[in-house]
C-alpha cells in the first residue's frame, strides 16, 4: 500500500538541510562574535526578519520549511 505510490524523500531533504544549516549558522555565530564582536546580532536579526517574512511568500513546501529552518536558527543566534 504505502510502496505503490513511490518514495518520498522530502523529509530526508528537509531533515539534512537542518543539519548544514544549523552547522553553518553555528559556525557563523561563532566566527562572527570573535570577528566583530557581540554587536553581530542586529545583522543576526535583520537576516532572520527578512527571512521571515520571504517564508511567506514561499510557495513550495520544501523551501519554506528549508527557509523557516534558516529563519529560526539565525534568531537562535542572537542569544
């Protein structure tokens, strides 16, 4: 029943982009708070409302959930 209808890999798509993005973000937080100091968050913030609204207006599932992830790992970031 759940075979006839072929695979489905959007979740392992949307799953492995978490784990590149929450890495890169990491990565950037860290790199860029040692760079250019604690004043890094404005940027962090004006990317993540950016994003969040470009989230919106996203019409495939796929991207948006992909562009949600990137929106709530730079607000994390800010922390």
């Amino acid at each position: 029943m759940f075979l006839s209808e072929g695979l489905n890999f959007d979740g392992l798509l949307i799953g492995a982009s978490l784990v590149v993005i929450m890495w890169l973000g990491r990565l950037a937080c860290i790199k860029g708070e040692y760079y250019f100091t604690k004043k890094l968050w404005v940027w962090f913030l004006v990317v993540g409302l950016l994003s969040v609204l470009s989230a919106f207006f996203v019409k495939t599932l796929i991207a948006s959930s992909v562009l949600s992830i990137f929106v709530f790992t730079f607000l994390w970031g800010i922390h």
